[in-house]
C-alpha cells in the first residue's frame, strides 16, 4: 500500500484539539472552592461506603407494609399507572399535533405548543403542585407522572403518524372508504408497534421518575429513601438504593425484550 503522506497541519490537528480539551477542563475545574469542604469529608465518606456495602437486610420484608418490598410495589404502581393513562390520553393529543400536510398546518403548531409546555414541567415539579391540590401519597405522583407523560409521549407519537406511508390511505379513499376507514384500517395498524415501543420506553423512565417522587412526598421508594439520608442510617440507604437497581434493571431487560419483538 502507498503510504499517506499528511501535512504538518494535519499531524499536529489532533493533539490541538486534544490540548485545548485539556486546558477547558483544567480551567473549568480551577474555579472550585476546594476550601468549603469538611474536615469530616472523609469520614462522612467511609461511612456511606461502608453503609452501602453492608446493607440493611432486615429492611427487605417486615411484615408491616412499611419495608423495601412495598415501597418498591407502590413505586412500580404509580408508574405503571401514570404510563398507562397517559398513553391514552396522548393519542388525541398525538393526532392534534401531527403535521400531515404540505405548508402551514395551524392545527398542527398548536398541539405541538401545548405538548411542549405541558413538556416544560419536571415529575418533581407537578408532584409539588398536585401534593398542594390533592394531599402527599402516591395519588399525587399518578398525577405528576401521567401529565409530564402526555407531553413526552404525544410528542413522540405525533411523530409517528407524521413519519407513516401514506399510500394505504389514499388508497382506501380512492376506494370509496371515509376518512374514518382511512383511520381505523391504515393509520393506526401503521403506528400501533411505534405507540407501544414508545410506551414501554417511557414506563422505563417512569420507574426512575417515580423512584425520587417520594422525596416530596408524592408516595414511592423516595420517602423511605430521604428519610435514611437525613438520619444518616447508611445501611438503609444501602438496601434501598440496591432494591432500587435491581427493579430497574429487571425492569429494563424485560421492557427492552418486549420492544424488540414488537420492532
């Protein structure tokens, strides 16, 4: 093979770049306030280490419905809940904010106005505002993670139907079929695996939303989860977050075996 000759700037291209991330990175790390840490920093430390790796057992299962096992059930639930509704509801939603025709679609710019500032509003920010309506516990977490769901999954969804052939349609309106044949028998055979795969996507992300909703009081893991922190009871912390990596793993892996037989 003919050897490549490359210009200096060529040869000295990649280690300019690699100095200049270098000189960012020390920049950016020389404006932090070294002196605010703690003296106790490093036994602050060795303790949590030493709580998260040896972990309270005893806390799995009690008996008395206030141990990991239900905290992480009632976590699932508000998740399981908020994706279910809100993947209902983001289908009209969905359908308002597609662009499906040529030029300006005013129809379509302002369900994805809505959708984006329904989008705006974090779980943990709701769960505070629906906390203030309806009172702590789990109910106000349904709420929070099914309303910041439907911006998420109406976004996504609406992108479905805009991304479909449209080919099936015309025919079936050339045929003589109405627009809700057209609907029925072509678009949403169309988006139905892309709506699921979406679902089953979010629910992932709703176990982890939901799984800090309880630090505000909104039901779920969290609460216990917080509760450990500020009494420093390290072992607890160290069994919750375990409970709580393990969920989401099984969660992930059967979530992640479903899509793919659906793609």
């Amino acid at each position: 093979m003919q050897k490549v000759n490359r210009s200096p700037w060529q040869r000295i291209k990649p280690w300019l770049i690699l100095l200049v991330v270098v000189l960012i990175y020390i920049w950016a790390f020389s404006g932090v306030d070294l002196s605010s840490i703690k003296e106790t920093a490093g036994e602050v430390t060795r303790s949590i280490f030493s709580g998260l790796f040896h972990p309270d057992w005893s806390y799995v299962h009690t008996g008395d419905g206030e141990d990991l096992i239900n905290a992480l059930v009632e976590t699932l639930a508000i998740a399981f809940l908020g994706t279910f509704f809100s993947a209902f509801l983001s289908v009209p939603f969905a359908f308002f904010a597609a662009h499906t025709k040529r030029g300006l679609n005013v129809r379509s710019s302002i369900g994805k106005f809505i959708l984006t500032v329904i989008r705006v509003f974090p779980e943990i920010v709701l769960a505070l505002m629906f906390i203030k309506a309806v009172g702590p516990g789990a109910y106000a977490g349904v709420l929070a993670v099914s309303i910041h769901s439907i911006g998420m999954l109406g976004k996504l969804f609406s992108e479905s139907i805009e991304d479909i052939d449209r080919g099936p349609n015309e025919a079936i309106v050339a045929a003589g079929g109405s627009s809700l044949d057209s609907l029925t028998l072509a678009t949403i055979p169309a988006v139905l695996p892309a709506f699921m795969n979406y679902t089953l996507y979010r629910f992932e992300i709703a176990v982890r939303s939901a799984s800090i909703l309880g630090i505000v009081g909104a039901g779920g893991i969290g609460a216990p989860l917080i509760f450990a922190l500020q009494t420093r009871n390290w072992s607890r912390v160290g069994i919750i977050l375990l409970g709580i990596i393990v969920m989401v793993t099984v969660i992930d892996y059967v979530s992640g075996q479903i899509r793919k037989r659906l793609v």
